[in-house]
C-alpha cells in the first residue's frame, strides 16, 4: 500500500478495503473481514444497506448542497425526527463530532455571557474524548493526544469520571462554571459506563447551579448502547446533546441537540457551517433512523451486546490475564491485565476487525445490525485470538 502523499496522522493496518456487505467487508485482494468496528461507530446499518444506498442514490439526482442561506427541507425533517426522539428543541447541524462539540462549547459560552458570566468555565472528565480541534482536544482528557500543541485552550475544568464529590468540589471553588460536558459512557477512554445515580446527579447540580448538562453522545448515541441516546438509560433530560459517528452512516454529519436554557441561545450570525446539515447529508440521517426503527435495531444491540459480553465471559473467563467484558448494548470492552496494542494486527490475521483503546481493552463495535449467528463467530474469533495472545 503507497500512500506517500498521504499526512502521515494514522498508524494504518497493512490492508486497504474495496467494498462490504451488512457485517462483512473483502479486502483488495478478495479477502473477507467480519467488521466489529463498523468505521469506528459510524455504520451503524453495517455495509451498502439498500435502503440507505436507495435513499442517496435518490437523493445525488435531486440535489447535494445548497446553503444554510435558504431553507433545507431535508434538515428540518432531521431535526423534527431527532427532537421527536430526544425531547430536545432545536439542532444545529454540522459535519463531525468534533465540529458538533465546539459548537456546545460555544453555546455554553455564549449562554455564560448572556447571564453576565465572561469568563466560563465547563466542567469535563479524565478520560474524556471530544474531538481533535483545538478546543475539543483541550476539553479531551488525554494529556497524550493533546502533548505538543499547547497553549491549550482554556476554560476547562477537569475531574474524575462517575466522581460525585469531585463536582461538588468544583462547584465549591469554581464560581465560573458554566456547564458540563461529559460522556454517559466514555468510549475512547476504555468503554467505562456512567452510573445512573451519577448521570441523575449531574441533572440535579445543573439544575441547581444553573449550568448545561451537555452530553457528548457522538459515540453512544444512535441506537448503540440500546436506546436511541445513553442518556435515555437513566431516565432524565440534557441541555446539549452531540451527536456524529452513526447519524449519517458514513456520510459526514454531526450535530449539537438543545433544549431548554440551551434552546434559542445561539442567533443568526452567532454560529455556522457551509456544509453543515446538506441535503445529502441529512438524507442519510432521515434514511438511517428509518431503518435502523423498521428493523429493530435498537432491542438487536441490547439482545446481541448481551451475546457478545456473555459469549466473552464464558470463553475467556478464568483465562490469566482477562479482567472484564463490558459496556451497554453494542459499545463493548474487554479488558486485559496488559497493555495488548498488539492485538488489532493478530486479530486482522484472524479475519475481524477490533480496536484497542486505552491501552488494555479491546474495543468492540460492530454494526448494529450483526445478528446472532455473527455475534458468537466474533466472540469465537477474537477470544481465540485474544487466548493466544495470553498465552505468550
Ligand atoms: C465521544 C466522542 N466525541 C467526539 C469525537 C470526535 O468526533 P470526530 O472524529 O467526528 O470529530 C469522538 C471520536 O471518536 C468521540 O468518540
């Protein structure tokens, strides 16, 4: 594989990929691949869905861009779509989750200096992952990704993860605090879920202080821990919602969700983007929620996470150097006693495609639409493999 011309930004897989079918995908040279990545949570709908191939082939003949200068049918009719299953107010549209994470920053500080605070400050976790724009990246809680690109941004404060105290703490001392931003189940990070009684916390002191309960949904929302968004799983409503990865299969779209004291902040002029929320676009949102609520797939990732997590227990429970399978729905983690980089490459070699993150946990996230017979074949490959690996 050349990629000469290509920034080198990536530590790339010896193997390139030419097209794919549900969870499968055949590499150039033929060979095929069960992909429990799914672009890293994007394809959701796993590969050439027709109903989303249907519904852009469609939408390439009638139009691509025009502008946020005029009206989008098919952006209100996401946004309608993503209210209704949220309860939020309104969407801002963009194209990354990065992009839809600035624009929650800077809604929380525009909504600090409308209640006469100008300076903000926003609350964010260790091991939190919000993006790589400069601002996102210092809101991010990995002192890896962000070395060498000081000065940071400022206007953060960060605390440990699932701390109840720590906020507390923070509140105590921090009169400039504006909102929080934070992951009800952080993915990067090593797939770590949020207690209930912590997310319901964060709702009370928001509500208390005044502050935005801004969660980055761009890795957990979309159907993939088994509701359409992880906050739903402890039954209380956000400020700020961001959204990317899974809402538009593939095609680039991210999204900042507000309702409340966030709704009705941000006013012509305040904030943009040229190709944020297209036709294009927002047609793969429409035709994505669409089939992902025809068939079923939020109940298939909580039935097949189950699955997976248990499948994982049963193979590799009381093998030395397991520590945990978990995770919600089909946003997985398996833990190891070391450090197991080294596993992505074995695991190709084996015929799937994992991840690793935070060092010692293998994560995994396959589409949506994996059915049981794929589960237990990932389950089956990727413990051989990890079996082997441990045995070293
Ligand atoms: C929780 C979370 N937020 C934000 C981002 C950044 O999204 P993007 O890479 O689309 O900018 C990611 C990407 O992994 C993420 O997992």
């Amino acid at each position: 594989m050349s990629n000469s011309h290509v920034m080198n930004t990536y530590g790339r897989q010896p193997v390139t990929f030419s097209h794919g079918k549900g969870v499968w995908i055949w590499d150039e040279a033929g060979r095929k691949y069960l992909d429990a990545m799914a672009g890293i949570a994007v394809s959701g709908l796993g590969h050439a869905h027709p109903k989303l191939t249907a519904a852009l082939t469609d939408q390439l003949g009638k139009l691509i861009h025009t502008s946020n200068l005029y009206g989008v049918r098919n952006q209100e009719t996401l946004a309608d779509r993503i209210c209704a299953l949220s309860g939020m107010e309104e969407v801002f549209f963009c194209s990354s989750g990065s992009e839809a994470n600035e624009s929650a920053i800077k809604l929380a500080r525009y909504y600090a200096h409308q209640n006469g605070n100008n300076n903000a400050a926003i609350i964010v976790m260790e091991r939190a992952w919000h993006g790589r724009t400069l601002a996102t990246l210092s809101a991010t809680g990995n002192r890896k990704a962000q070395a060498g690109f000081e000065p940071l941004v400022q206007g953060f404060v960060r605390v440990p993860y699932n701390d109840i105290q720590s906020i507390k703490q923070a509140a105590d001392v921090n009169p400039n605090i504006a909102a929080i931003l934070v992951e009800v189940l952080q993915g990067e990070g090593g797939i770590h879920v949020a207690d209930i009684e912590y997310v319901r916390f964060l709702r009370k002191i928001c509500d208390e202080k005044g502050w935005l309960l801004m969660l980055d949904e761009v890795q957990c929302g979309i159907g993939r821990t088994g509701k359409w968004f992880g906050f739903q799983h402890a039954g209380i409503q956000c400020d700020a919602m961001t959204l990317a990865k899974g809402l538009g299969s593939g095609v680039p779209i991210g999204a900042c969700v507000a309702a409340g004291k966030a709704a009705h902040v941000l006013k012509p002029g305040t904030h943009g983007s040229t190709f944020g929320g297209g036709p294009l676009a927002c047609r793969a949102g429409i035709a994505t929620l669409a089939a992902m609520e025809d068939e079923g797939l939020l109940a298939n990732a909580t039935k097949m996470g189950e699955v997976i997590r248990n499948g994982f227990r049963e193979a590799l429970g009381g093998t030395p150097g397991f520590v945990e399978a978990r995770g919600m729905g089909l946003m997985i983690g398996v833990e190891l006693d070391r450090p197991c980089g080294g596993l992505v490459n074995l695991a190709l070699e084996a015929g799937v495609l994992i991840n690793v993150t935070a060092d010692r946990v293998i994560r995994l996230l396959p589409p949506l639409v994996i059915n049981e017979a794929e589960s237990r074949e990932l389950v089956a490959r990727v413990s051989a493999v990890v079996k082997k690996f441990l045995s070293k």
